[in-house]
C-alpha cells in the first residue's frame, strides 16, 4: 500500500496512532488535549495489548511514591516520527471502497482538533469536496456531550455551504461530532449505533448512559452494558469474545468507537482497534448515506425512535454529588424526588443512578469522572419530551443540591 502523507507533524496527541504499538507489541504514552480544560489534560498510557484497565490504575496508585521528586531533568526535543499518522490515515482509507464519498460536499469543523489537517486528506482521498472551516490556534475544549451554543450555532450556520455533513472531532480526536445536512448535531449514541450496524455487529458493548435504541433495534444478538470510560468497554468486549461473538463493536455515548475483533465490511478488513477512534465513525456514517443513497438525516429514520438530551451542573465537588446520588439510592428520596413525573418502574446503580419512569422515559444522574460534574442525561419517545426531562432533571437536582449544603 502507498504511504499516504496528508502533512500530519502536529497528530503526537492522536489517540489512535496507538495501532502501531498495538501491532508492534509496545507500550505506549498518549498526550492528550481532550473536551476539558487545557490545565486538567495530560497523558495516557499504554500496555502492548491496549489501555490500561482499571486493575492496572490501582497498581500504579499503590506504588506511587507520594512525594516529589527532588529534581526533575529538561526533556530533550524529540524527532516527530510520522509512521504512525501515516499509518493510521491508510487504515482510515482503507475502510471505505475507493472514491465511496465522490459527488459528496463535507465540511470539517476543525477548531483545535489534533486530526484537523488528517480528516481533510482522509475524506479527499475518498473523493470528497472538503471545505475546511473554523481552525483555531486556541485551545477548545470541545466536549461532543455537551455542545456549547456556539457549536451548534456554527453547525446551523454552516447550511450556507450547502454541505452533505459537517464533520469534527474532540481535541484529542478520540470523540466524533456529526452534523447532518440539516445543520443538526446527531447523537455520540446514535452514531455508535449507526457504525456498529455499517460493520455488521453481532456483539456491542456500551455504557448505560447510551440511548436504549441499540437494544430495541434488534440489530444484534448481545447488547453488554458498562459503567462509562473506555476501560469499562474494553472489558466488556474481552467478555464478548469469551462467549463467542465475532463482530464486536464498543462505543461510548460521546461517539467514540472502538473495535473488539477484526471485521469484514463491505468487501475491506477493518482490524481490531480496542481504543476510542472518532474517525472511523465518521467515516461508517459517510459511507453508509452514500451508499444507500441517502441525506445523512434520513440515516436514523428505520430505527427506533428514542430521543436522549445530556447536560451537566458544573463546579459540583464530589463531597456534594456523592451524597446527591446516594440519596437517589434510597427508595423513599427517589419517589419524592420523581414524584412530579410519576411512577418508577425500574432504577439501576451501575454507574450513578439511572431511573426509569412507568411511561419508559429514562433520567440518569451520574458524577463525572474527569471534571466536578453532575452529569444529567434523559430519554423519551420525542424530542422535545427529552429536553423537558432534562431541564427538570437539573433544576430540581440543582435545588436539591443547594437545600442540602445550606
């Protein structure tokens, strides 16, 4: 295969150029520049075999030297080796027959995105007409579960392009974000699901904070579901293989795929990549609508039709969220607390606290693990529904909150 060179001396943080470790068996050091604030990234790491697990988290911590050290050495300047970009743009390639996006007109919203100048060649590569917009010398923390107004106000404004899709990713490029071409964001959940269908999923592993639509689609023989992060998901694909499934796809509510085995879709191998990757979704959802010939907005029609909204409270330490949500744990707080909606038909701990309504409509709170959060996400039947549920789902654990802490 060519060496595809799409000018990539900036993708050291690319989450996914960790293929080639994984082939050559090496461990691995990520630096990251995620969806939160620039001061709370830093670096991830590496086994030969994939991320490491939350097993290995509590090794490391139990032989941590608490203490700092009584020197620390510049770093040298090390030589940015691109064998690895490289790499990982043939593999993004490789996943769609040749020229499979020609005729198509995408944007790239590029922001601060480590994958910026990658996603451009990608999709030219594969016969696209691209326009590049929105490039950004500051740091974003683009979060694709929780929009800021001005991202979704450029994805409305973008429609002037007359654009098939508006594509993006995270900073990181770990997370995908998705307009269609209405100028509306599609759902991190609904994308997952979308790419686990395009690669013929027997198997899927996800958090429960996904929308319940991979379940009621019928796509798939086994649905896993997870606490939220990516070690979560990796474990609950190691359990797929164990009991035999072929085709296992993971994906996180925030979009990011990651693939369990090895895969044949539509006539090209897609090999096993157990790390969140946000272009190989974009790339299933782009070559899905192109060929079965539809607008990327018509993509979700035959499936169910379940609506998820997600925001969050900001600046809630865990000394005021961890009592929060073990009060919801509680029978009698939980019915107080939901009284206004009505019945509980079924509640569950795996990772905060997930409730669900007599009528079928889903809240679930859970604290975030990377930033003083309370995470809120709701499902209903419509949309608007969801974002009622989620407006009073914040409200009232925002007034419950500051009734506690008075």
């Amino acid at each position: 295969m060519s060496t595809l060179k799409f000018g990539t001396s900036g993708l050291r943080g690319l989450v996914t150029e960790l293929s080639d470790a994984l082939k050559l068996k090496a461990p691995a050091i990520m630096v990251t520049g995620s969806h939160i604030p620039a001061d709370r990234n830093g670096l991830k790491f590496y086994r030969p075999d994939g991320e490491i697990d939350k097993a290995d988290e509590a090794g490391i911590l139990s032989s941590l030297l608490m203490k700092a050290p009584e020197s620390v050495s510049q770093a040298n300047q090390l030589e940015i080796a691109h064998v690895a970009s490289e790499g990982y743009a043939e593999r993004c390639v490789g996943v769609l027959q040749p020229n499979a996006l020609a005729g198509k007109r995408i944007g790239v919203y590029q922001h601060s995105s480590v994958a910026r100048d990658l996603i451009v060649g990608v999709l030219e590569e594969l016969g696209a007409d691209v326009i590049a917009l929105g490039r950004s010398d500051v740091f974003v923390p683009f979060d694709t579960e929780a929009l800021r107004p001005e991202d979704v106000a450029f994805a409305a404004e973008s429609r002037k392009w007359h654009l098939d899709a508006l594509v993006s990713t995270d900073g990181d490029a770990d997370r995908p974000l998705i307009a269609d071409d209405r100028g509306t964001f599609l759902r991190g959940d609904s994308v997952g699901l979308l790419t686990a269908r395009f690669l013929g999923a027997d198997a899927v592993v996800t958090p429960v904070t996904s929308n319940t639509a991979v379940e009621l689609s019928g796509l798939f023989t086994k649905v896993y579901r997870t606490k939220v992060g990516s070690p979560y998901v990796i474990e609950g694909m190691a359990k797929a293989i164990r009991d035999n499934f072929r085709r296992v796809v993971g994906f996180e509510a925030n979009g990011g795929v990651l693939l369990g085995s090895t895969i044949l879709a539509d006539g090209r191998q897609v090999d096993a990549l157990p790390i969140r990757d946000a272009l190989l979704p974009i790339l299933a959802v782009l070559g899905m609508a192109a060929k079965e010939a539809l607008a990327v907005s018509q993509l979700l029609d035959s499936l169910p039709q379940r609506f998820t909204r997600s925001g969050r409270i900001e600046h809630v330490e865990a000394t005021v969220s961890g009592p929060f949500l073990q009060s919801l744990g509680n029978e009698r707080h939980r019915d107080d607390f939901f009284s206004r909606l009505g019945a509980i038909s079924e509640y569950d701990a795996i990772d905060g606290i997930r409730t669900v309504l007599a009528t079928g409509e889903v809240v679930h709170f859970r604290a975030s693990g990377n930033a003083p959060e309370l995470r809120c996400y709701a499902e209903a039947d419509y949309d608007e529904r969801a974002e009622f549920l989620l407006q009073w789902a914040l409200k009232r654990a925002e007034d419950v909150m500051e009734l506690d802490n008075r």
